[in-house]
C-alpha cells in the first residue's frame, strides 16, 4: 500500500537549535515529493519540489533533500516565525493518471 | 496578485441539502485538486482535474462532484451531504502536473449537522 509517513508529529525547538524532519514513503512510480509549510487557519503553502535522489533545494533557513526512501527538511538555527506545520506530499502514477498522498504533518514550534 | 480564492469560507448545513463550494484561480492553470483536511489524517486528495473537461478521482471521491466547464473554475458539489463530511476543504492549481506549484486557497471550513 502507498504510504507517507512523517516524524515527529510535533517538534519543539529553541531559537537557534537546528534539526530535521523526517518524510519516509512506500510508494511505487514516484513522480516528485513535495513540501509545504502551513499556518494555522490557512491553506499549505509550497516550498519544495525534489525529483529524483540526491536532489537538494535550499530556501532561507530550509533545505529540503531526497534520497529513495525518505526525505528530510533540515532547519537550520530557526526562528520563531518558523513555527508551523510541515507537510509533504508524494505524487506517483496510478492507471496513467496522477495521485497524490500527503503525510499527516509535523507541527514545529520555535520558541525565543 | 496571483490568488485561489474558495466561496464560502465557512458554512453550516444539514445532512441531504445540496450544497456548491466555488473555486476560481486567476493564474490561467491547467491544473486543480481538491482535498480535505481531517484531524490526525492529513491531506487527501478528493478529485482532481488536468484541463477544462478532464477529470478524475482522488483518493476519497465518494458523495462529492466536480466539473470543470472553465479553466478557472472548480466547484466542487455535495449533493446530499453527511455529517461525516465535515471536514476544511482546500481547492488548488497548479501550471502543469510536472513542473508546478501547487497553490492553495484559504480553505472552507463544512459542517454538516
């Protein structure tokens, strides 16, 4: 069965404190990983699309890579504007159409 | 400005009412989806459409319909809703279904009593 899973569910981090979130799939016919950032209230907002392994993207504090069975988003020395929810998403090929499957999130909070 | 917008944002309703919740995108995108949002289950994708006239199912497609007679329209149709749709639906487009991304309205947040 095609699956994402995300960890951890939530993440509290201080000012400054790098870590990482984890997106880990089961999947076959991937067609691109996706990652969104989402405030409370709001509809994702997207950050990254990655395509194959070893594929990197940077945005800011953000860097996003893949490898063939997981995909990590690194945060390095956050701030508290960073807290929010992460989701990724992967898009395989089903019957010669497109599905897509996002994970549940991880819920960052940053605190000063 | 480049935007999705959702019509309405919140709604009450009572189960079998007929119900549309509107989505229009001004970026001239091919691509539109919709999916709801349910604590603990995350995102899943209810239908989706690759072009005006062309669509298909998500993962959850049951007791809802769409149509897409315009490119920037996706309305997305309850027609005897229950309360197990209560839910916060999301409408997005997207350029193409390779290189894209994806934006999201505002959400419409459904309760269905």
């Amino acid at each position: 069965e095609d699956q994402v899973t995300q960890s951890p569910e939530a993440l509290r981090l201080q000012e400054g404190e790098s870590s990482s979130l984890n997106c880990s799939y089961t999947v076959s016919g991937l067609r691109g990983l996706f990652w969104y950032r989402q405030d409370p209230g709001k509809g994702p907002e997207f950050l990254f699309t990655l395509y194959s392994a070893g594929e990197e993207k940077e945005k800011e504090r953000l860097k996003a890579t893949l490898t063939k069975k997981e995909s990590f988003l690194h945060i390095t020395a956050p701030k508290p504007e960073d807290s929010a929810t992460y989701l990724c998403a992967v898009r395989l090929v089903v019957d010669s159409s497109y599905k897509l499957i996002f994970g549940s999130g991880t819920r960052l909070l940053v605190r000063p | 400005e480049a935007q999705v917008t959702q019509n309405p944002r919140y709604l009450i309703t009572v189960t079998g009412k007929k119900l549309t919740v509107t989505c229009s995108q001004n970026m001239n995108h091919e691509y539109m989806s919709w999916y709801r949002q349910d604590p603990g289950l995350g995102l899943r994708q209810i239908y989706y459409s690759m072009n005006v006239e062309v669509t298909d199912k998500g993962d959850v497609p049951e007791g809802y319909k769409v149509s897409r007679k315009e490119k920037r329209n996706f309305p997305l149709i309850l027609e005897s809703p229950s309360p197990n749709q209560t839910s916060l639906y999301f409408c997005a487009s997207s350029l193409g279904t390779a290189v894209e991304t994806q934006y999201f309205g505002p959400g419409t947040r459904l309760l269905v009593l």
